[in-house]
C-alpha cells in the first residue's frame, strides 16, 4: 500500500495543489480529496506518480487530476470556490427546520427512547396553543425562504389539537411571510383515526413512523400497551400490525391523489439496536415489502432511556459496521434486480462525494446546531438541536438558548452556545478532522460530544459517530473502487433529487 515515507526521498511538491489521502481498506487503491471535495481514486503506481511530480502532461492520469483541480498548473480557482460555496451556502440562510415537541406523552414503551418519554397521566407535558402560535412567530422569522416545521414528541397525536391549532396559525402568519413551508410528523401511528388522518392528507402533512424491522424485532423493542381486542404484544393490536396497517392506509390515499408511490410514501425509521444486527436481510424484506423506498440504519444515540438500557441495545461499532455492509450489499443485490430501495447515509454521502451536497445537518461542516435547525420543547424552551432537547429531559440542560415568551429570533442564533457549536463543528478547525480525506463530506455532533465526552469539541479517535461515518465511507469508496457499472449506475440513481412539491403549503402573500 502507498506509503509517502518510503517516497520522500523522491517526492515533488511543487506541482500537486492541496491534497489530503487515504488508503482504501480491501482494495489496492489511495484516495485523494481537496478543500473543495473533488476526489479521485489512485493506484499505487498513480499515485507514486502524483506525489513525486512526474505525471506527463497529456496523458488520461494528468487529464483526470487536473479536471479535479489536484495539480496546481491548472487550478481553477473559481470552480474551486463555486463548488466551496455550494457546501458552505447554508452559512447565510438561516435555521430550516424547527422541531416542535407538541408533548412528552406517549402510548408506547421503546427500550431505546431518546425522548425520555412521560406517562399518559401527564398533562403537564403538553403544549399550549399560545406557546405552539409563540414558536411559529419565531420561526417565520428566519430569513430561510424554505422552512419545515417538524412535530415531534413524546407522541405527537397526544396533542392533536396542539397540531391542527399549529398547523391552522402557521399557514395563516404565513400569508405574510411567503416562505415556502412543509409541516412533517413523526408519529408511532398507535393513535391515528379516520378524522385526524382527513386532516393531515389535506393539510400536505409529510408522516413518519418507526419499524425496526421484521414484526417479532418491532413488538421487542417498541411496547404497545394491552388494547380492546388484541394483547398489544405483537399480535392483532401489536405496535407493528398497528403502524403497517396506517403505513399501508395512507401511501393507499396519496396514491388516489394521484401522487407518484415512488416519492409519497410514508418514511419508516430504523433504530440499530443489539438485536437488529443479525437480521439485517429480514429487515430489509420488512421494507421492501411494505413498499418503503429507503432505510436510514441510525445506530443507538447516548440519550433518554438508551443511556439505562446500554447493555441491552449497545455493540461495538465494528459489529455495526459489518451489518452495515450486509444490508447495503443486499440492497445492491436487490436493485439490480430491479428493486428500488436505498440506504440514506449512502445516499448522502455519496450525494457529496458526486457534488450535490444535501445539506443534511449532522454531517456538514460547521453542523446544523442552532444555524440549521432550532428545538421548541413543549414548555416553550428552546433548544440549538433536538439531541440538547433530549440531554435537558435527562438534566443537563447545557444547551438550552432561551424562550419563545422572552427571546428574540437574534437572541437565539446568535446565542453563546450557538456560536460555540458553530466553531466547534468546524471540521477544519477540529483536530484529526483538520487532517482527513473525508473532511470535506463529513460532520459532528456537538450534543453527541457532550454527552460522551464531556466537550463540545469531543475526542475524534474515541468517538462512535467519527468509526460509524469512516467506516461508511471507507466502504462506499471501496465500491467506487471496483468500478462496477452496474453498482455505479445505482449509486448515482440514489443520489437523485426529485422534489415533491405535493407536501408545499400553498401561499398567497399579501
């Protein structure tokens, strides 16, 4: 493998522009990335090449490193810094997505609940109508002209009338502020009926529920009390039965509107626990089989009951990282067979390394806290994130910015707190992230960090997200490596864009 001490006595650096470089695990090829985040894969010889300056002009090596902007006699700067910008442009838009945490009540007992979710008795927990019409004021005033409202819980059908009223407030203020606004669920579908379902299909509400897979892993995980007609432990009213049948009703009703079942279909979660790992295959059945498109294989987060039930639902990231590879290669499998299904952190990430960043908020540099994305808790406290909601619920209230009753949208992204996650989740200022080759399509979590380290900044070499994002990343490259048309072709089918603009709500600014 390529190694530049056994080159330094010949190595050149007058001719290469700034590189950064990786070898790929199970192949015989280096990876080299630049500030801007073009790539190119190198053999050895390639890259011997390249670091001892004596690639000859002319040739499909020089051709390809310079289309790529590695070699400084053909650097283009403005492309450089286009592609820069298209990466950095959040910086100047302002938070867009507002979570709204409707109540802490919930009907189900997850064993992984990151919610630190309250007992049905607890109305305590809920949201006001007028602290719901206070947090919609803050959010309109944010200068992003995109801006989704979130409702999140505990369990947000608990507090139905807390969303309709949000819902109602929101699109009206909204005459006047002209942004073109989505509201989205996520919901176990425990408590959905007929009339609140009529509401939310006309009112464009995206819905997003939770399977962890096969029904006996669902029912395991996800504990639907004992209900008229049925045990509630994995039978007629279990917790899956419950969210198939709802996920089946609306995909059923978005498709009588006449929207495409390729893009509106209800988004189901995955929450990586102990016992997902061997059954990666039936979880991915699981999916394809209700029609879902798309798996996001989220490993277990350090917060609400997951940190007291650590020995049950933990792994090793190394034995999460194998499951990962499993699922993925039988995606693969899948979609070339004709199957349309995708993994989310792969199709993010390879958006990136293919130039379409998603400006998906935990992995970009600096991340989403506070500039992309703002928590309002039930009580009318706000949040830089959803994770620093999570560590309050758990009594670490660290992150918390200030409130819709007294704070101003200036005070609240200009906070303290905001500016020290904004600084330390740049990666370009973070040691070890300063240094490697995925810099430029990676990202932190400053709650993360918190949490497990005591430090916003975190410990890079001992932290979970940065093994779980490497080795991710090590593997997709390793399947760019072997340069599969086939794979190739599905690679860049997942990273696809189509908008859908169904889930708009319609303005009439005045």
């Amino acid at each position: 493998m390529t190694d530049l001490i056994s080159l330094a006595p010949k190595l050149d650096t007058s001719s290469q522009a700034f590189f950064r470089f990786r070898n790929i695990p199970n192949t015989t090829k280096t990876l080299i990335t630049n500030y801007e985040g073009f790539y190119a894969l190198l053999s050895k010889e390639e890259f011997e090449r390249f670091a001892t300056g004596t690639i000859e002009p002319n040739t499909p090596l020089h051709q390809r490193l310079s289309e790529n902007n590695f070699l400084r006699a053909t650097y283009d700067s403005k492309r450089a810094a286009d592609r820069l910008w298209s990466r950095r442009q959040m910086l100047a838009q302002g938070p867009n997505l507002h979570m709204l945490v409707v109540t802490l009540r919930c009907n189900e007992s997850c064993v992984y609940c990151h919610a630190s979710r309250a007992t049905m008795d607890r109305v305590d927990t809920d949201m006001s109508k007028e602290t719901a019409e206070k947090a919609i004021d803050l959010i309109l005033q944010s200068p992003n002209p995109n801006l989704t409202i979130e409702f999140q819980g505990g369990e947000p059908l608990v507090a139905f009338d807390v969303v309709k009223h949000a819902i109602q407030y929101a699109n009206e203020k909204n005459k006047k502020a002209g942004k073109q606004l989505e509201f989205t669920m996520v919901t176990n579908m425990s408590l959905m009926d007929e009339e609140k379902l009529k509401f939310l299909l006309e009112n464009r509400v995206q819905l997003c529920t939770s399977i962890d897979g096969p029904e006996h892993l669902h029912d395991l995980q996800r504990k639907l009390p004992r209900a008229p007609g049925g045990d509630g432990v994995g039978r007629k009213d279990g917790a899956h039965a419950t969210a198939v049948k709802w996920i089946k009703r609306i995909n059923e009703e978005w498709q009588k509107m006449g929207l495409d079942p390729t893009l509106y279909r209800v988004e189901a979660l995955l929450t990586t626990t102990r016992d997902a790992l061997p059954l990666w295959k039936e979880i991915v059945d699981t999916y394809v089989d209700l029609g879902c498109r798309a798996l996001f294989l989220r490993p277990v987060d350090p917060f609400g009951w997951a940190e007291k039930t650590e020995r049950k639902v933990e792994y090793p990231r190394e034995e999460y990282l194998q499951f990962y590879k499993n699922v993925v290669d039988y995606m693969i499998e899948l979609n070339a067979k004709g199957v349309q299904v995708l993994e989310r952190y792969a199709a993010i990430f390879l958006s990136k390394f293919f130039g379409r960043d998603p400006n998906f908020l935990d992995l970009r540099s600096p991340a989403g806290a506070g500039i992309g994305a703002l928590a309002y808790n039930y009580d009318g406290r706000v949040f830089s994130s959803d994770e620093g909601r999570m560590l309050h619920e758990m009594g670490d209230s660290s992150f918390e910015i200030g409130h819709v009753a007294t704070s101003t949208y200036k005070e609240l992204v200009g906070h303290p707190t905001v500016r020290s996650e904004v600084l330390a989740s740049n990666l370009d200022g973070q040691p070890d992230c300063v240094n490697c080759t995925y810099n430029p399509y990676c990202g932190t979590q400053t709650a993360h960090n918190h949490k497990k380290f005591g430090t916003v900044f975190g410990r890079t070499r001992e932290s979970t997200l940065c093994s779980v994002h490497k080795g991710i990343q090590d593997y997709l490259f390793e399947r760019l490596a072997a340069e599969d048309p086939k794979v190739l072709d599905i690679f860049q089918k997942w990273t696809t864009n189509r908008p859908r603009t169904h889930f708009l709500q319609p303005t009439t600014p005045a």
